[in-house]
C-alpha cells in the first residue's frame, strides 16, 4: 500500500481548492480502488481538493494515472 498526496495549483502558483482528482488504473483507464487510510477504509473516487488545493490517497502498489479537473482549469 502506498500513500499520494499533492497539491493541485494554476500555473502562477495559486492553489485550487475544489477539483476533481480521478485515481484511474494505469494503463487500463477503470477507476482505482483507493482508502483513506492504510488499506483499511475505502474512500470516494474522484476526490475533492481541500480549501488549500491538498488532496491525498492510498492505493495498492502499482501504476496509477490522475484526472484533475476544476474550474477554469484545463483538464490534466
């Protein structure tokens, strides 16, 4: 199991509180299992950027991609 947190920001650096972040097995494209915790408790997938652009997960080892989407943010 491992831990992916990260901070979603606008290209001048200001953070985006509100995207989307879609947890996507790579390279097949179906959504990941993902946990708030260590493997034990499930949590919604795409998840929400906090009020400071911060969002985290954990998913089994593997290779995963992300989907971030938000207002006047291109997708990426």
């Amino acid at each position: 199991m491992q831990k992916y947190q990260s901070v979603v920001q606008y290209n001048t650096g200001v953070v985006v509180a509100g995207a989307s972040v879609t947890v996507k097995n790579y390279p097949s494209g179906t959504l990941a299992t993902i946990y708030s915790d260590n493997g034990v408790t499930p949590t919604t997938n795409p998840l929400t950027t906090d009020s400071v652009g911060r969002f985290a997960f954990y998913a089994a080892d593997g290779h995963y991609s992300l989907e971030i989407t938000g207002v006047s943010l291109a997708p990426y």
